[in-house]
C-alpha cells in the first residue's frame, strides 16, 4: 500500500512517518503540510529522526495524486473539509484521527463517506478499541446503578479538553444505556454542586508534563468499584493503529468505518 500524509510535521505526523519507516506492508509516497510552511523540502526522514529517506516534504498534494492508495489526515479540525473535499475530488480513502471536531465539523465527515470509504476514529490503539468494547459490557452491567467517571491525561501540549478518546468512552456507555450523553456529561465540578444523581457521566481532565495518554473509566456501586484503565506509553501504538486502518480501508466502499470495524469488533 502507498499512503500520503496530511499534516507530516505534526507531532503524530512525525510518528507516522516512523511507522511507514517500519512497516513491510506499506510505504510512505506524500508528506504533506500546509503552503508556506518552514519545513517545505526537507527530507521526511531527517524530519522524524530517522535519517534521510529521499523524500522530501510538499504542499502539492496533486503531484502524488496518482501514487497514493489512501490518506492519513491527523491534522487540525480547521484544515479537515480542505482535505476531505481533496480525497473526494480524487476518489481517496482517508483516515481521520483529527480530535476536537465540532458537530458541524463530523457531518463533514458523513458527507464525505458518500463518495469515499473513510475511517474515523478518536484513538487507533488497538488497547483503547478494546477497552471501548469492555466499557459497552461493563455498561449493560453495572451502569443503572453505579455512578460513572472518566477521567484522563494528556502531556501539556494537547489543545483540546476533554480528550476525543475520553469523549468517545462516553458516548460507549451513553450509547449502551441509552442515554444522551449532551444531557447527562458533566465537564468538572466546583461548589455546592448537591448530591450526585445516578443519570450522569463525569469527565475529568489533567494536562502535565510529556504523558502520552492515560484513560480510565469508574464504575462505582454501593460495596465496591470497577476501574477500567489503557495507557499509553508511545504513539507508535497510535501510528501503527492508523497504517492498519488504511491497510483496511484502501479496498472497502463508500462508507463510514470505525476502528471497532477494522480490528472485527463489531
């Protein structure tokens, strides 16, 4: 399979870029960023650490057009329609792991998977999907009677609050109790905020130091508790995840996908 990147010299393009370095399924063929940008030129690898690769990074995504089997866009949300409406017009897969999408911003997406197979997920780790499983089954068990917390951390660099893995393992268990996550999420607490209804689902957020990701979900009933915890200790795991998806993607229809879909879980 031969990929492009949208966004190479993101923190997680740079990632991608040594897991392509890595795989024997896949090569990098497009390194992407923005028009105008100071790494314009350079050599990918010499962008990611990893030695000089012979090529070099672009804002022309039209020059591979005719190389590329699918798309890796982990980019920013205002840069998304840009790109969905390039792999549309070239009739690209595409794989999405832009957090932080407004509503607005993900019906883009759903536009989009009429004319391309597109896979959109919060987090590619094969752990955090697992765990999105495990939080639909610990849900049907315990979640009408135990109170519900989810709570994560990320390094200080990340922009966007609460994470889209947190916000995804709400709307698992929102989903799964059938409740509308909008009205029962609660983003920090401060106050006389009175006794804790049962109908809620609490997020909270911690930004400090270089953390790659932790994520954990408490179910707490009378007499005892249940803490569903992933951590990350590299985004390799996150990169590698995403070249599977588009190893996944690059043959399928039209469509929305999720990771769930890619690893068989549903």
């Amino acid at each position: 399979m031969k990929a492009g990147i949208f966004g190479a010299n993101g923190r997680m393009g740079r990632v991608l870029i040594e897991a392509f370095h890595q795989s024997e399924q896949a090569e990098l063929v497009a390194a992407l960023v923005r028009s105008g940008s100071d790494w314009l030129g350079m050599d990918v690898g010499e962008l990611a650490g990893i030695g000089r690769t012979g090529l070099t990074v672009s804002d022309r995504p039209d020059d591979r057009a005719g190389q590329v089997d699918v798309m890796i866009d982990f980019t920013l949300p205002q840069a998304l329609k840009g790109n969905l409406d390039w792999c549309v017009a070239h009739g690209k897969p595409v794989v999405v792991g832009t957090t932080g999408l407004t509503l607005s911003q993900k019906s883009l997406l759903t536009t989009a998977a009429q004319s391309i197979p597109i896979v959109f997920a919060a987090n590619y780790s094969v752990g955090v999907n697992l765990l999105l499983n495990l939080l639909k089954q610990t849900a049907r068990v315990m979640g009408e009677t135990a109170d519900i917390e989810i709570w994560e951390t990320h390094h200080r660099h990340k922009v966007d609050a609460p994470s889209g893995t947190a916000m995804a393992m709400g709307e698992a268990i929102a989903d799964t109790l059938d409740w509308d996550l909008n009205q029962c999420a609660v983003y920090g607490r401060e106050g006389h905020t009175g006794q804790r209804p049962q109908k809620q689902i609490g997020f909270a957020t911690v930004r400090a130091g270089d953390v790659v990701g932790e994520h954990t979900a408490l179910f707490a009933d009378i007499g005892e508790r249940l803490e569903l915890t992933h951590k990350a200790s590299s985004r390799l795991t996150f990169a590698r995840g995403a070249l599977r998806a588009a190893l996944w993607v690059k043959d399928k229809p039209a469509g929305l996908y999720n990771m769930q879909q890619v690893l068989g879980l549903e």
